[in-house]
C-alpha cells in the first residue's frame, strides 16, 4: 500500500496594535490567523491608516468571519505601569501581549509589525515570551502595509480602539481622537485631567505638563 505524504496546512498569524501614542483610551492589539493556502481571501485588506473608517468596520466583519483572532485590550493603568517600571517599557510591554496572542492561536508562522527600531532585538525578547521556539518569525517594521495578514491584524485592531473610543466619548464627552495633536483632546484634557484620571495616560509627558501647572503656581 502506498503510503502518501500529506503537506502539513501552515497557520500564519497577523499582528499588529492601535492606539500607541494616544493619551487618551487604551491600546489595542490584535492578531489574526489564516491557513496558508486561503491567504488570497485576505486580498482586499490594506494597512488601516489607509481605508476610511467604513470600510474598515466593512473589512472587520469579513476578517471575523474567515480567520481565527484575538484582541487584547492594553488599559492607561497597565501602560502607566509599565512605563514607571524598572523591566519595562512600551515596547516590552508590547511584546508581552504579542506573545500573549501568539501563545493562545499557536500559529507555524507569525508576522509582526515590529514597534521598535532595533527589529532584531525585538524579535529575540519576543521569542523568549513565546512557548513554541520552533515558530518561524518575521518582525519587521511597516509589516501592516507589507503583508496582508498584518494588514488584516491592524484593521480589527483599529476597529476595536475605535468602539472603546466611541464608549469613552459617551460616557465622558468630546474627548477627540484622544491623540496630543488633536486641538479637542488637548481641550478634554486641561478641563478634565483631574476629573477622570482613569482614562488618561499620566506618564504621557502632555498629561504631566497639565497636571503639574497647579502644584507650579502653588510654589511661586
């Protein structure tokens, strides 16, 4: 009897993050995985910055639809935490919760839009935080305009940080887009950076320069 050979189907993983720089809301983090062979379903996804918002919110319900994925939700608090730690930082912090997703969809293959500019670097700390050492790696920067797996990663990503945004807004008011630049969030923010500390980033250096105008007067 012949004794034929089956090809093991590769599972390749997506990931990638929203929401870094705000000082405002939450990071988000996504992954996405999808077997090798039924990569070409993914052929209309683009890096996010690049689709207006609709089109993502279209594009999310189709990625859910065909691949395996995992949002992890990154509070101020836990990014405060890491920031003021002695271990960490926001890169490491990162790494953290790609392995976190990495760990729990078990891909063969993992693509990661790698957040610091030492990608080698980077990889070699993910890989420590990653059960499987056998995982192939490809961390690189601009991996969400580069490979659609990623591109798909960063369109649930921005999705999700987009809806927490939405409930922050509801509950507390205009708060913008929640990044520095923006002229509403610096306005949310000098009205409203003592009245709800919960959701600002108080190691953010725009955060403390407000918050330490008071104590400034006080001592002159």
């Amino acid at each position: 009897m012949d004794i034929k050979l089956i090809k093991k189907i590769m599972k390749i993983l997506g990931i990638d993050e929203a929401g870094k720089g705000p000082v405002i809301g939450p990071m988000i983090i996504a992954g996405v995985m999808i077997d090798e062979k039924d990569l070409e379903k993914l052929s209309e996804m683009k890096d996010s910055k690049l689709l207006l918002h609709k089109k993502r919110i279209f594009l999310a319900e189709i990625i859910k639809k065909i691949c395996k994925y995992h949002i992890i939700e990154v509070s101020s608090e836990v990014i405060d935490a890491a920031i003021l730690s002695n271990e960490l930082n926001l890169n490491w912090l990162e790494a953290y919760k790609q392995a976190e997703i990495i760990n729990e969809l078990k891909p063969d293959k993992v693509f990661v839009d790698c957040p610091s500019i030492n990608c080698s670097a980077f990889e070699k700390y993910l890989r420590n935080l990653v059960k499987n050492k056998n995982i192939e790696m490809v961390v690189e920067h601009k991996a969400d305009f580069k490979y659609k797996i990623v591109s798909a990663a960063s369109i649930l990503a921005k999705v999700k940080r987009e809806e927490e945004m939405d409930k922050i807004r509801n509950k507390y008011g205009e708060t913008g887009s929640g990044y520095p630049a923006d002229p509403k969030t610096k306005l949310f923010l000098q009205n409203n950076w003592n009245k709800h500390p919960e959701i600002f980033r108080k190691s953010w250096s725009t955060y403390k320069k407000i918050s330490e105008k008071p104590k400034q007067k006080k001592l002159f």
